[in-house]
C-alpha cells in the first residue's frame, strides 16, 4: 500500500466514524450537548493532522524569527 492509498483510507475510516456518529445522536433527538460532542469527535478524529500543521507553522515560525535576528545582528556594511 503506498503513500497516497494509506491517507485515502485514514480519511475514509474518519468519514465512517463521523458519520456514524451524527447518524447515532440524530436517532437519540438532537439536543444542545450533541454539538459540543460533534466538535470534539471532528477533533479527535483529525487531531494528528493538526499536530502536524502546528509543528510545521512553529517551525516556520522559528526560521522567520531566525533568519530576521541574525539580520539585525549582523554588522551592515
């Protein structure tokens, strides 16, 4: 299975566990806590995604950072 297979499935089972989930709170009546239970599967669900995004935006961050202080401290000429 290679790379693009492996994430078409991950999303896919995410889907299915999402879905699975509204359909089981619309059969209970939808209720006020249904939604802040909804927002915490999507969440969970897409949680490493957004670790993910989170590292690569602190670490883009960092270089930004990184590169405008050794510009300060570097002597002009």
């Amino acid at each position: 299975m290679n790379a693009r297979q492996r994430c078409r499935l991950i999303n896919l089972n995410r889907v299915l566990i999402f879905a699975l989930t509204l359909g089981g709170l619309l059969l209970d009546g939808l209720q006020l806590a249904d939604s802040l239970c909804t927002l915490a599967l999507f969440v969970w669900l897409w949680l490493p995604v957004c670790t993910r995004l989170k590292v690569h935006l602190l670490q883009r961050i960092d270089e930004k950072l990184g590169s405008a202080k050794s510009a300060k401290t570097s002597p002009s000429m």
